[in-house]
C-alpha cells in the first residue's frame, strides 16, 4: 500500500497484568488487510503528516502525534468487553509536498476499514486529516448504495473554510467538502472571533454553516447546547465528528500548532460527545493537530488519549 507504514507494537507498553487490565495489553497491531472484525470493533489508523500545517504558515511538528497519542493511550485502563476489539492499523503518511497523494489514499484507507464494519479513530496530524477522511467516508456509503447524508462537527476555535485557490492545507478542508457537496451539513462548536477573520464568517454565513462560539460553549450552557447538536443530528443520517485539539484552552492543550488560552475546556466536549454518540448515527471520528513538539508533560497527548478513551467506552462498546 503507498504512503502506509504498519503497526508496531512498540508504541503500546504499559504496566502488566494478568486480566488486560491496560489498552496496551488489549490492542491488536494488525494491518489493514490482515484483521477479521467482531461486531464491536475500533480500529485507530494514525495520519502522520503535517505538510498541510506547514502551507498554511502553521507551526510543524503534528506528523509525530500519531506516536504520541499511542503512547498515552495505552496506559490507560481497560474497561472494554471481552469480546470487543480494538486494533491499530497502522499510519498513512506523507511525503515532501505530496498532501493530496496522502489524503487521497488516507480516503481510500478510511472506506476500506468502514468495508470491515468497525469505528475508525483517527488520530493526526494536521486538520487537513478531515478532507481524506470524510471523503472515505462518502465513498463507502456509495459503494453500499447509500445516500451519504452525512453531518459533520467539529470541535475547534476555527471554521477551517479558507478558499483553496492556491492549494489545500490544514485550513482548507471543510471549504472543499462545502464546494463538492450539496447538501453540505457542518456544525462548529468552540469558534473565536479572534481566530477568524471576517471574511471567514462570511463565508460561513454563504455556506449556511450551523456554529457556536466559545462564549456559548461552556458546561453551564450543556442543556441548550445539546439541544442545538440534536437538531443538528436529526437532518442526517451519518456523523462524522473532528476535534482539533487547538480548540481547547493552551491549559489543557499546549501541543499543538496554533495554541491559545481562550479556548474551550475539556468538560463541555464530554458532555458533548455523550450526545452525539447515543444517537447511533456516528461513523466515524477524528482527533487532529497534535503537536509533540509543543507539548508540555505530554498533557496535550494525555488529552487527546482520553477523548479516544471516552469514545472506546461509551454506550456504543
């Protein structure tokens, strides 16, 4: 496969136990034609790449986060069912300015594990990771002869609807899925006004774009914001749900490419992705911009390990 490295079980050590007490201890490296899924399965696929943050003059660093992001994961607890299955799948990755080459084959990836019947849980690299992955997403609904009505949220201080003229980055993909889909369903939660332009809004705005922004965004607000994500929901049939780890408050998030300390707090996603996963239309979900290079006592890592966490043990395992 190109631009494909395998697992390695190298990245999932832990205390041992005897009763896979540990993630570590319950993963399964395997590649993605090697694996045989159960009827509860995840499957983390690593997107290492960070030339889409390089073009949009962000700080480089988030092709390493994939590792990283492992690493904290697997110390974590085990609570998962017996006979549910968790896998690493392996990385695609990006070479020189090849961007659309990787998201072309992490789109073709992506269909391949949905093939599979299991969650995928993509883990990045830059939020250019959000154009390949929804793309795979759209191409195995219409292998199956399904209407790809899908909706996304994203969670993140920023649109991402920059205009592609000059070539896609890291702040360009939600404009590119606007431009090639109609219906475009997307919902943001977390948006600053100190970090979109005008131009920004307005596009969004054009774009019919649903959005909440950071003053909204906080747990005293949980009811009515749940409210919002299920009116959402109700127009599709499918989520596709992206976390840019940036969106959070630099308190909480430190390592990654464009950090600040008004950002939104961990609690309020939670609460949030409660919501969204007990209405059974998510299918799949990305983290994105973990930057090791930023990080600081791997709190970022440690961040990104636990939403991974909280999705792994939901209702839905």
């Amino acid at each position: 496969m190109q631009l494909y490295n395998p697992p390695s079980k190298e990245n999932w050590t832990g205390r041992k136990s005897k009763d896979q007490l540990y993630l570590h201890e319950k993963i399964e490296c395997k590649s993605i034609s090697a694996f045989v899924a159960s009827s509860k399965s995840f499957a983390i696929l690593g997107y290492s790449c960070d030339q889409g943050v390089h073009r949009n003059k962000g700080r480089v660093g988030a092709k390493e986060g994939p590792k990283v992001i492992r690493q904290a994961l697997a110390k974590m607890p085990n609570h998962l069912a017996i006979e549910t299955k968790l896998f690493d799948v392996g990385d695609i990755y990006c070479i020189d300015d090849q961007l659309e080459v990787a998201q072309s084959q992490l789109s073709k990836t992506v269909n391949q594990l949905l093939d599979k019947n299991v969650l995928p849980i993509l883990i990045g690299g830059g939020h250019d990771i959000a154009y390949g992955h929804f793309n795979g997403i759209k191409q195995h609904l219409l292998n199956q002869n399904k209407r790809p009505n899908i909706g996304i949220i994203n969670f993140d201080a920023h649109f991402d609807l920059r205009e592609d003229s000059s070539g896609a980055n890291s702040g360009t993909p939600f404009f590119q899925i606007a431009n090639e889909n109609d219906p475009f369903h997307y919902l943001c939660l977390g948006i600053r006004k100190d970090a979109n332009d005008k131009i920004l809004f307005e596009t969004a705005q054009e774009l019919d774009v649903t959005y909440v922004d950071r003053n909204t965004f906080r747990i005293q607000f949980a009811k009515e914001i749940n409210t919002w994500i299920r009116a959402f929901m109700e127009k599709v049939d499918y989520l596709y749900v992206t976390i840019d780890l940036d969106g959070f408050s630099s308190a909480f998030a430190p390592g990654v490419s464009a950090p600040s300390p008004m950002g939104f707090s961990p609690d309020i996603v939670l609460e949030s992705l409660e919501t969204i996963i007990a209405s059974g239309k998510l299918i799949s979900i990305d983290i994105a911009e973990m930057n090791p290079k930023y990080d600081i006592d791997n709190n970022t890592a440690k961040l990104a390990a636990s939403l991974i966490h909280k999705v792994l043990h939901s209702e839905f395992a």
